[in-house]
C-alpha cells in the first residue's frame, strides 16, 4: 500500500528536530524498519515526518561506570560492539545479532526499536534485565527512564509525541557477571515469541526478563527470588493462534533456562576478561 501524504524534513541538529516534533501530529523517524511499514498500512498517518536519522546520536560509550549507547546505533553496530564482548554486556550484542535480517541490522536502531514498543522485540527484555536507564529530551529539557517504566503497554512507551529518547544507560555489572539472550523465533517474521534475558553477578543474585509472552504486552521482570518457573506459571502467559498460552508458557521455561545456564558460564570467563 502507499502511504498518506505527509511533509518531510530532515532535521540537522537535536534541537531543530525537537521544535519539529512539537507541531500536532509529527513523528520521528529513525531507521524506518517500523515506522514505514506502519504508514504504508496507514495505521498511521502523521501529517509531519521528522527524519532523526541523520543527528549526532549514534556510537558505544563506556565511562563512569556506565554504558552509554546512542539512541541511533543500528542493531548491526551493537552486535559488532567491542565494548561488548565483555561477557556481563554480551546479552546486548547476542540480542542485536538475532534481530530481523541484515537489512533490518543495518537500517534498525535501539531508539527505534524500544520507543516503538512492540510486545514481541527482544531488546526490551535485555534492558530490563541490566537495569537500564532510557534518557528522553524534549524542548522543555531531559528527563531520565528506568527501563521498568519505560514499557507502558503494547506499542507504547513512556516517550510521549514531543520527546525523543536519546540514549540507553547501562550500569555496568560487577566483575565475574555474565548475561545472555535466548529466544524462539516466530519462523515467519523472526520477532519472538519467547524471548529471555539473564544478568548473574558474582553474589548469586541474578535478574531475569522476558518478552513476547506477557498477557499485559510488553516485556517484564521476574521477581528476582521467586523460582522461574513458578514465577512464570503466576505472570499470566499470552497465547495465540501461532502459540497457545500453555505453549508459549513452556517456552518460556526453556528459554529461561538457556538464557541463565548461558549467562552462568559468561560470569566464568568475565572474572578473567581484559579488554
Ligand atoms: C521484517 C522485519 C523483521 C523484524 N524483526 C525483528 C526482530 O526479530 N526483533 C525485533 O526486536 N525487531 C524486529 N523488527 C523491528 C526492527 O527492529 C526495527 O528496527 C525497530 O522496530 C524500529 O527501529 P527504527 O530505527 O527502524 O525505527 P523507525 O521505524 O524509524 O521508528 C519506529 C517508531 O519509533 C519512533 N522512534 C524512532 N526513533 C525514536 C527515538 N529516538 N525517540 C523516540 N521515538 C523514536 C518513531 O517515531 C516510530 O514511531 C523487524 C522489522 C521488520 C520490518
């Protein structure tokens, strides 16, 4: 189908796109993997599209005892990461390399990816999972997100029309941590219909996250000291056609199950990681 008609500007600088965003109806176009599927089905038709795609907002950044990762950053450049090969960070980069195919990689980006909010994306899971922070601006200032309220519901985030998230910080695990990403795949579309992320520190405490499985649409925690599976059992599992409840509970199990036993033996090798 082809879209509505709409205006377009490229904006060149964080502040322009930010007063563009302002006007009724205006919406931010990143690698356009969602939004342009979305407007050739005409499920949305802003009257302004505001190409972000070209602002200084891309790159990996580790200092202070963060990770900071620019909302522009494909999903092909986080997979490459040097940053993180670190075992700890490695379900971040595990997570990219299994996002749609290289076209997607290459064009997608973790803005887009987390401000879109579909319930069945696999990086919600791996940010709640490290505790992330989301960073949104507006032309009123910035405010700062935990990923545990960022995901308000299916295809809604806390990123209202006149903002843009900027920037995903992840606090840096403690030495001798490890996280991973497992997931079974919808055979067609690729998105998942269980997903989990898993960060194990050092102490024994460890943070499990799921996606493409909660009955409220968006990825979420695991109590951290409930047992998995009871835990699961008690979250409220969705189902359809493709994956019926009881179904899609068992995959959540197994992929739990991998994505800890994975991240188990990362927390092994980080104790000896050098950069
Ligand atoms: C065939 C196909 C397969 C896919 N497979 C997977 C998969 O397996 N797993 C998965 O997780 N995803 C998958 N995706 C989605 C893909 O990851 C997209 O990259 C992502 O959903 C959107 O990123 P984008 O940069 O292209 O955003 P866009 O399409 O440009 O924008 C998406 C939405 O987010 C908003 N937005 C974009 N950037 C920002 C920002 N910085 N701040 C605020 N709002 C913003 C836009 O206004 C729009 O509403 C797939 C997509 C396709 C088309």
């Amino acid at each position: 189908m082809i879209p509505a008609s709409t205006r377009y500007v490229r904006a060149t600088s964080l502040e322009e796109a930010l007063e563009a965003l302002a006007e009724d109806d205006a919406t931010a176009l990143a690698g356009g993997q969602s939004l342009v599927s979305v407007m050739k089905l005409r499920l949305a038709r802003p009257s302004l599209v505001v190409d972000i795609g070209r602002l200084d907002l891309a790159g990996l950044d580790v200092r202070e005892g963060e990770l900071r990762i620019g909302a522009l950053t494909t999903w092909a450049d986080i997979a490459r990461a040097a940053e993180l090969r670190r075992p700890a960070l490695a379900a971040l980069a595990e997570c990219a390399a299994g996002i749609g195919d290289l076209q997607i990689r290459n064009r997608g980006t973790i803005g887009g990816g987390l401000a879109h909010a579909d319930p069945a994306s696999d990086m919600p899971a791996v940010v709640l999972a490290l505790g992330a922070r989301l960073v949104v601006r507006s032309t009123d200032g910035e405010r700062v997100v935990d990923a545990s309220e960022f995901f308000l519901g299916p295809f809604r985030s806390s990123v209202g029309e006149q903002e843009l998230l900027t920037e995903v910080v992840v606090p840096l695990p403690p030495p001798g941590s490890g996280s991973a990403y497992a997931a079974v795949d919808h055979p067609a579309s690729g998105f998942a219909l269980a997903g989990a992320a898993a960060l194990v520190r050092p102490d024994g405490s460890r943070s499990l996250a799921l996606t493409g499985v909660g009955v409220r649409g968006n990825a979420f925690l695991l109590p951290d000291d409930e047992d998995p599976e009871a835990a699961i059992a008690s979250a409220g599992i969705y189902g359809d056609r493709v994956a019926p409840a009881p179904y899609r509970q068992q995959l959540a199990v197994v992929v739990v199950q991998r994505a800890l036993d994975r991240a188990r033996s990362r927390a092994e090798e980080d104790v000896t990681w050098q950069a």
